[in-house]
C-alpha cells in the first residue's frame, strides 16, 4: 500500500476477538496482553473503521481515525453533511460515554474467553450433529454451509436464503444469508458459496439460549420442509 501511495485502513470492529484468537493460536504470543496485540496491527495501519456495534459492546455507532490530519479534516467536513457537527451529532455524548467503556471492556480477557467460548459451545458437534458449517469457528459466530444442508436446492433457488427463512419459521432464530442475497449478485456466484451466519450478540444470550438455537432449529429442519 505505502508503495502504491494508498491509504491502509484496517477495519477493526472485532479487533479484541481477532486479538484473542492470535493470543490463543499463534506461537510467541500466548503471554502479550490483548491491548498489546492489537497495537502490534494497529500500528502498521494508516486508519480505521469500526463499527463500535461488535467489539465496542455499545448498541449503536462507530467511529473512523486516521493519522493523517488533513483527510481528518476533509471527513470532518463530510461527517456534517451526514451526520452532524463532531461535537453534537449523530452520537450523543452518553453513546461515546459508552463506547469509551466499551471499548476497554472488550479486552476483558474473561469477557472475550466467554465471548468465543459461546460461539464454540454453539458449534459444538454434539449440538449440532450433522450440521455442516464453516471450520474452526472464530470469535462471533457459526457459518452454516447452505449447500452441505439443502443439497437438493441448486443455486437459483438461492439455498442460503431458504435456509435463512426456514431456520426463523422453524425455531424464530435469526440469521442472514451471506452469499448471492447479500451481496446482491443475482444467483451466478460459484466464487461465493451460500453461508448463513448465526451471529452472536455480546452479552444477550445465555447458554441455554444457545442450546435451544443448536438444538432445535437446525435438527429439527429436515430438508423436505425447505422450499
Ligand atoms: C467486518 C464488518 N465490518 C463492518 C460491519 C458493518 O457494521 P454496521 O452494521 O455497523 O454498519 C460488519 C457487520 O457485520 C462487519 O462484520
């Protein structure tokens, strides 16, 4: 990027999870805090984006920085055409109050531990026997492989969406599809194999919550009842 002269912006709305997954997976750096793991990225990047709505643990908003002060005073600008002034506008101040605490909380490591160990207690296989979905699982939430579920939908009959819509009329559980529906590409894309995320908000669910989602939903949905 610095060769080509373009900006290296990172997003970083699940820093904190991916910081936990490098602690616990990569050599050297079992014993580095998380706020030292995410410096060692942060550092090699120009700016971010965050969606403060995953690893700031507050319900709404976000933030971009940058080191560069004049693209941080032309998006100052554009932010008032969006949003409002920096001081007074779209985030009130007890939202940025929250993210601030949000934001520490985040690299909690007995937060972020409960935080991937519901996602792996989710994905357990004994949970989930004969589900096919996305391995190893990281820090948010499970992939189902829509495909490797409804094999006999072919791709025009969009098997992610369907999985989508009969896993909420089945057992109320929400997910999304992630493939051709969501990134608008009509039905031709063999580069995207339909997922469907089960995404875990922080701090919502319970075990049992989790248990029932696992449990009932994806067992129960014997692929007859799929259109
Ligand atoms: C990596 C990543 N960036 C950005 C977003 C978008 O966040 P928002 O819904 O706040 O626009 C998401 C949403 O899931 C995401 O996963």
């Amino acid at each position: 990027c610095h060769r080509a002269k373009v900006p290296f912006f990172l997003d970083i709305c699940r820093w904190a999870e991916n910081a936990y997954l490098v602690r616990e997976r990569e050599p050297g750096q079992g014993t580095r805090s998380i706020p030292e793991i995410g410096r060692s990225f942060f550092d090699l990047a120009d700016g971010v984006n965050m969606s403060a709505k995953k690893d700031g643990l507050v319900n709404m908003g976000g933030f971009l920085a940058t080191r560069d002060r004049t693209l941080a005073a032309r998006l100052r600008e554009r932010l008032i055409l969006y949003e409002g002034f920096p001081t007074y506008g779209g985030l009130a101040r007890r939202d940025l109050e929250a993210m601030a605490v949000g934001l520490r909380e985040a690299t909690d490591l007995d937060y972020l531990q409960h935080r991937v160990g519901q996602v792996r207690f989710l994905a357990r296989p004994a949970r989930a026997p004969g589900i096919p979905f996305v391995h190893p699982v990281g820090g948010h939430g499970l992939y189902l492989d829509a495909k490797g579920f409804l094999d006999h939908l072919p791709d025009e009959e969009l098997p992610g969406q369907a999985l989508s819509v009969e896993l909420y009329r089945e057992g109320g559980v929400r997910s999304v599809e992630i493939g051709a529906v969501m990134f608008g590409e009509g039905t031709a894309t063999p580069h995207l194999p339909p997922l469907v995320r089960l995404a875990i908000p922080r701090r919502v669910y319970t075990a049992s919550h989790l248990a029932y989602a696992a449990e009932t939903s994806p067992t129960r949905l014997g692929t007859d009842g799929v259109r």
